[in-house]
C-alpha cells in the first residue's frame, strides 16, 4: 500500500440519466453496490480514500460502512456548489498526490489506477477514443497537449465530432487543486462548477497535462440502465474467469450467475444457468443446471438440477434434487431427491425426504422448527407441522401429517384412514361400464 496518495470518489451526483428513485452509486452490479467496486480498488493502494456524498448520502454512507470502515466521507454543498467542481470544494487530502475518480465507474482496477502514479505532468487525465462518444465531456488535444474539456451539454456541432473523451479520472497535486478549484465557475449549459475546466485554467497557466490512453472496459461510467447492464457482463465475465483460474469446472460460463460475495473450495462443478447470490460458499460440491443459490453454504455436496437454497441454509454431505427448496436449515448427510419444501429445519445423517415431503413450518403468524434426528425414512407427501422433533431411528409412513409433537426413537408414525372400496360406484356415476 502506497502511503503517499489521497483519493478521492465523487458519489454525490442524483444520476438523472438513470431514472431511478436510487441514488446512482448505490445501484448493483454483481450483486454489490457500484460505489463498492471503485473504494474497493482504491482501497488497494491508499488508506486515504474520501468519498464526497450529498444526494441520499444517508443511505450511500450507511452502505459503505456495511464493507469499509475508516473511509472519510465529506458532504457536498450541492445546491449552493453543484457539480464535479462543487464537489471538491470541501475535500481535504492528506497527501500532496490526489487521484479524483467518479463513482460511477465500478470496472476500474487497482492496475488502472497505478498508470496514472507513474505520470510525472502537473496533471495527469484519462482519456479514450469511442466509436460513439455521446454522453461524455470531449477532449480537445493539440500537438499531445490537452488544452480543454468540453461537456457534452455546451459543445459546439464541431466539438461533438471529437471522438476523445474524458473518462473521469484525474491525477492532480494538492496545491494545483487548491489554486483552481476556488476559481470555477458555474457559466455553463448545467449551472454546474466543472472540475474539468481546471484544465483549461491549468494550462492557461502553461502547467503540463499529460492524457492517459486508456481502455473502456475499465474505465466505462455508468449513466444509464443500459450502461449499468453492460458494466455488469464485464464485471461478471472477470468473477467466473477468477473462480475457473483456481480450479471451478463452469459449464457454458456465459448462463451463469455469480455475484461478488461467493467464494468457492476445491473442484467445484457449476452447471449451466445457475445463480449464485450474497455471501455464499461452494466448498467441493457440484451444482447443477438452472438451480438458484441464496447465502448459503454447500460443502461435499450436490444439488439441483433446479434446486433453490435459500438464505441460511448450510449442506454438508447432502445430496438435493430437482425442485426442492431449502430454507433456513441445516442438512447434514440427507438426501432429498425430489419436490420438498424444508424450512427452519434441521436434518441429521442417514435421513432421506421423500418425494413431496413439506415442512408446514407458518402459521401465520409464527415460524417454526423442525428437527429431525439420524436414519429417519420419511416417506413420500409427509407433511411436518413444526414445532416438531424426531428423534433418531424413526420411520413415517407415506401421506403422513405428523401434527406438532416430540416423536421418539424406534417408532413408525403412520396417519392415514383406511382404504373404502364402494362396488358399482363408477359405472353408477358416469352412466357406463358393466
Ligand atoms: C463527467 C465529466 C465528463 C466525463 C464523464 C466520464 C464533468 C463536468 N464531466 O461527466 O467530462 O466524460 O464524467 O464519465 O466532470 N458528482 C458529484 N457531485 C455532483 C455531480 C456529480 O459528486 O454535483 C459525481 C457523481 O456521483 C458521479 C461523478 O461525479 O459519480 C460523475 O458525475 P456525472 O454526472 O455522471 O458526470 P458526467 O456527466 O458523466
Ligand atoms: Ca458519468
């Protein structure tokens, strides 16, 4: 970790763009907040990250502390001072070297960041040739030397054809932010102080502004839902490539689903079309197609295909087929081939569900436990109406309701009503046959 840089993350903007009641930071990709990924990079290489919030800063403060701890936050005068100028205007770095970056850039990595330290200009700032530079401040350059920014919003028809735009972060010193900053004006097409248009004030000044080629897939911002989408195949195309490097077997990596929080152990297999979401671990278990996994842990295990664990739910050498949902409960050694619903439940080894077997564990009000001990059959359509406890040994007979109860060892619980056979009934009924 470099103790010589300060950064800075401008998080306070509304995002328009994206027509959402959210503030745009706090919107997901990988099933994090976008905000996240950029402190989490940043993170990597200084302990002085301020993050500047205004708009919701309630709720973008109170989801960073969820990950961080030790971040400083400034709040942004944004009514008075809108704007990416606005937004420095309260910023006090630590250090002399202060890399200013926009929070809606989750693809950015530790290894984008270090290009721009190693730059020795007065300013250094990033910039990328697009195909379609639409929606992003343009860069005008002459002889290698950038002389302005010119957003979107105020460009003339020929400034809109430059395609090389500013894609938001800057390296700056200190004292140079703190000769301009004060001096931005909001005479614009938005109202807005401008943080780019300390370029133009710098080099006025004749100080150096170096651009830094960079490439889009680390440095894209996120405006729109659309750009949010695409940030996201990116984002998850590095997850799965992370995961098959140490040793997860992903069939048709492009169908599935991880998110930031899972971890895996050992030779995972993961089929085709599975979603793996929160804080999950995959310990050497293998996870078939189409099944959904919510914070849960699976060691020595297998599940699906077209199994839902839900949260809180912990396998250990469990064997869970096709549609079967678990939820909140611990299963160790059982086999739940087919069709079952366990909620709240625990389960010990040598136990098998049968087929359509459900755990009425709601009442309405009130959830329920079901516990159930070693070696005990359940057969197939056993309703268990928790609070209920079997102890080990146990076998239920199919169609049972096992009503609400402590059920001891070396038993058969059986609850059916005997069979009727009515002669004649059919024929009488429907008018035909014999
Ligand atoms: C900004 C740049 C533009 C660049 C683009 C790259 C300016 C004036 N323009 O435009 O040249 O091409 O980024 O993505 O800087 N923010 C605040 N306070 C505010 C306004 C914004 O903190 O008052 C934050 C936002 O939360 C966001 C970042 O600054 O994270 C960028 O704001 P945004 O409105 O997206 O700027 P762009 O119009 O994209
Ligand atoms: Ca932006």
């Amino acid at each position: 970790m470099s103790n010589s840089l300060s950064i800075v993350i401008l998080a306070a903007g509304k995002g328009s763009r994206m027509k959402s009641p959210k503030a745009k930071v706090l919107h997901e990709i990988c099933g994090r907040e976008m905000l996240y990924y950029s402190i989490k990079a940043a993170r990597e290489i200084t302990d002085d990250v301020i993050v500047v919030v205004a708009h919701q800063k309630d709720a973008v403060i109170a989801a960073m502390e969820k990950y961080y701890t030790g971040l400083t936050f400034v709040t942004q005068d944004a009514e008075n001072f809108p704007g990416t100028g606005g937004a420095m205007m309260g910023v006090q770095p630590k250090y002399d070297d202060v890399l200013v970056l926009n929070g809606d850039m989750p693809l950015i990595e530790r290894s984008s960041i270090e290009k721009f330290l190693a730059n020795p200009a007065d300013i250094v700032m990033s910039v990328i040739p697009l195909d379609n530079p639409s929606g992003y401040g343009r860069v005008v350059i002459e002889n290698g030397q950038v002389l302005r920014i010119v957003e979107e919003k105020d460009a003339s028809e020929e400034e809109k054809a430059i395609n090389t735009v500013n894609a938001g972060v800057y390296a700056f010193k200190h004292h140079v932010l703190q000769t301009y900053i004060p001096r931005l004006s909001n005479a614009n097409a938005q109202g807005e102080y401008y943080l780019t248009d300390v370029i133009e004030m710098a080099r006025a000044d004749a100080l150096s502004i170096a651009p830094l080629y960079v490439e889009e897939i680390e440095f894209k911002g996120v405006n729109s839902k659309n750009d949010l989408a695409q940030s996201e195949i990116i984002m998850m195309d590095r997850i799965r490539r992370t995961w098959m490097d140490a040793g997860v077997i992903m069939q048709l990596p492009h169908t599935i689903y991880i998110e930031e929080g899972v971890q895996f152990e050992g030779e995972c297999i993961v089929e085709n079309g599975v979603r793996l979401c929160g804080n999950t671990l995959i310990s050497h278990s293998h996870i078939k197609a189409h099944s959904v996994i919510e914070e849960s842990v699976v060691r020595n295990s297998d599940v699906g295909p077209i199994a839902h664990l839900r949260p809180l739910s912990v396998l250990e050498g469990t064997h869970i087929g096709n549609f079967v949902e678990v939820k909140k409960s611990t299963l160790t050694g059982v086999k739940a081939g087919h069709l079952s619903y366990l909620g709240d439940a625990t389960i010990d080894e040598g136990s098998n569900i049968g087929a359509g077997t459900i755990t009425c564990n709601y009442d309405g009000i009130k959830k329920y436990q079901t516990i159930i001990g070693k070696n005990v059959f359940v057969g197939s359509d056993t309703q268990l109406v928790a609070p209920v406890e079997i102890a080990d040994n146990v076998m239920i007979a199919a169609g049972t309701t096992v009503t609400a109860g402590k059920y001891e060892s070396d038993i058969l619980i059986l609850s059916r009503t005997t069979i009727k056979k009515i002669p004649g009934f059919f024929s009488r009924f429907f008018g035909k046959g014999n």
